[in-house]
C-alpha cells in the first residue's frame, strides 16, 4: 500500500512539474530534478508524458472561439483579464491543470482513501495552530504539531510512517521484529525503540533525537548495524555527504538539506527545548524578532509581518503559548520597542 502512496505522490510531482514547463515557470535547478526524475521513476516518467500531452491538447484549444467561451462563462475574471492570445492560451494551461488536479483527488480518493481500513492505513492532519497526541496499536506515542500531515500503515512485518509535510515528535515502542520507519521522500529514518522528533519542510528536515539511536539512509537501502555513528562534540557542526548511512545518538540534531543531498549534525545541550512545542509552549532566549516571528507564524491563522527591518533584530528572552497568538503578541509588545498593529487579514509590527 505504501508503495501505492508512492506513486500517487510521484504523479502528483509530474503534475506540477508538467504545469511549471507548459507556463514556462521552471527553474534551471527544478529542470534538472525532473530530468533526475525521469530517469529514476517509472510511474513518474509516464505521469509527466501524459501530463504534458493534455496540457498540450488543451493549450491548443486556445484559438478555439467555442472553447475560449465557455472559459470565458466559467472563469470571466482571468479570461477577460487575458485579452491577447498568450494570455488566453495561459488561461486554457490552468484550465486544464484544474481538471488534472481533481481528476488526480478523485483517483487518489478512489483507490488509496477507499482501502485504509482494509490495509490498516490511518491519515492524520493538523491545521495551522493545531497540535494533536496520536496513540498506536503497538503503544507507540505520536504527537503532531501545527499544520502537519502523515499516513501510518502497520503491519505484520513493518510499521511504516509517510511524514508529508510538518512536524512530529515520535515516541516508539520497542519491537525488535518490526522495525520503525519514517519516509521523508528519498531519505529514511529506522529505528527499534527510542524518543525523536523530526520537522520536514520543503527544502530540508531537521531530526532531533531525544532517547537512543536512529539510522538515517537513502529509502532504497537497508538499515546496516554497523554503520557509523554521529557524536558531534561541543559546538562543533559536521557536514557530510548524505548518501552514506549514518546513525544518530540522542542528544545529536541533524539537518539534511534536500537540494544539496547533504546533512549538518551538531550536539545540543538541550534537546527538550527543540521539542517544547509538544507542551504548548515555546521559549525564545534572546533570539531575533525575526526568527521569533517566522516561528510564530507557523502557528498563526494571520500573517505576522515586520515592517521596519530596523526591529528586526532586537532580541526577545520569553516564553510564549503557540494556541494564544495573541498573548504571544502582547508579550513581544511589552518587552520591546514595538507596536503590534492587528489587520483583518495580517499583523503588522513596527517600532515605537
């Protein structure tokens, strides 16, 4: 069934690649992806060929005056809005990249949501601001932070976890005969029994281990015992190449940069601070406005902006609860020179 996933996530990559080529969005580095892509998936190779192909069809209907009305009667702002012919042939593009999305939920709906019970597969999501404690049948502890969402499938000889985007703190039970795993694309963390927690955003993830060892390795390869371990020493930040397995103690972050297919590990005296979000709280010890609101803005329903780059670093030592944005606001306000201003759609701060 995992594999099923797979191959629903990799035709939805061909979607978005297949639309970034027709609109003439791709970057140099996102052709060079897709060229990896092609080469090394199947499923993907053939989603992106026939992504391309109706997107062409469609693009071609551009020029057609029956076509282009009946756009024109469903989508009147972007086709009016789109007078010359390159416009409306754009127009035709995402036309076609809406009937490619839905016809893709609807597959996915179909054959993968329609089997979760039979297959013991379960979906978790968190919304922004959210947080939520997961129990598993195995008496594994999930615990899933703000705007997170992941599939579990259990079964006799494995317990596999698709992390897809956000955060989680993973407390696993011991079962020496079915290992623990997490996919975060390409890479995978194995584990038997220990206490870690892992962020993945797009462009890299970041493992915090809390109690014991977990192996990081590419997803094709198996977990080798004897693969050597990361102990970073004090201060110091080791870099290395990220095809080779490695395994990680507690105590040791590691940060793998997904474009780069490198990792940067170093020791933490205070691990349980990188984890604190699962109390509902988070603490700042003189850390920049800026990352403070990068941070909270994980959390909040309204963008929070700095207007003045001047405030940008003063640095604020508090501690704040991540489901009262507000409060957290007032804090900030009280113990730096600033003004939060609350806007129907964002929160803007600015210096006194």
């Amino acid at each position: 069934m995992i594999d099923s996933i797979k191959e629903y996530q990799e035709e939805s990559r061909a979607l978005r690649d297949a639309l970034s080529l027709v609109g003439g969005e791709l970057s140099r580095e996102e052709a060079e992806n897709l060229k990896t892509w092609r080469r090394g998936s199947e499923s993907y190779r053939e989603s992106f060929s026939e992504s391309v192909e109706l997107l062409g069809d469609v693009e071609s209907l551009a020029g057609d005056a029956d076509f282009m009305k009946q756009l024109d009667d469903a989508l009147p702002h972007r086709v009016s809005s789109s007078s010359n012919r390159n416009g409306r042939k754009q127009v035709a593009v995402w036309a076609a990249a809406a009937v490619l999305v839905v016809t893709c939920f609807i597959v996915f709906q179909t054959n993968y949501q329609g089997v979760n019970v039979e297959q013991n597969i379960s979906r978790y999501v968190t919304r922004v601001g959210e947080q939520k404690t997961i129990d598993l049948d195995d008496g594994s502890q999930v615990v899933l932070n703000t705007a997170t969402q992941l599939l579990v499938d259990y079964s006799s000889s494995a317990r596999r976890i698709v992390l897809e985007r956000g955060e989680a703190y993973f407390d696993v039970a011991k079962d020496s005969t079915r290992p623990f795993s997490i996919e975060l694309g390409d890479q995978e963390v194995t584990v038997l029994g220990t206490a870690f927690s892992i962020w993945r955003q797009p462009e890299q993830f970041t493992l915090a281990v809390s109690d014991g060892v977990v192996a990081i390795h590419r997803r094709s390869d198996s977990v080798v015992p004897g693969a050597p371990i990361l102990e970073p020493r004090g201060e110091e930040r080791v870099e290395l190449p990220g095809r080779n397995q490695r395994r990680v103690s507690a105590g040791t972050v590691v940060e793998f940069f997904v474009d780069q297919q490198k990792l940067v590990a170093y020791h933490s005296e205070d691990i349980d601070q990188i984890q604190d979000w699962r109390t509902g709280m988070i603490h700042f010890e003189n850390s920049p406005l800026d990352q403070v609101v990068r941070e909270l803005n994980r959390y909040s329903g309204k963008k929070i902006l700095i207007e003045d780059r001047s405030i940008m670093g003063l640095e604020l030592y508090a501690t704040v609860k991540v489901d009262h944005i507000n409060e957290a606001l007032f804090v900030i306000e009280q113990a730096l020179p600033i003004n939060v201003m609350h806007h129907f759609d964002r929160i803007v701060l600015t210096r006194k």
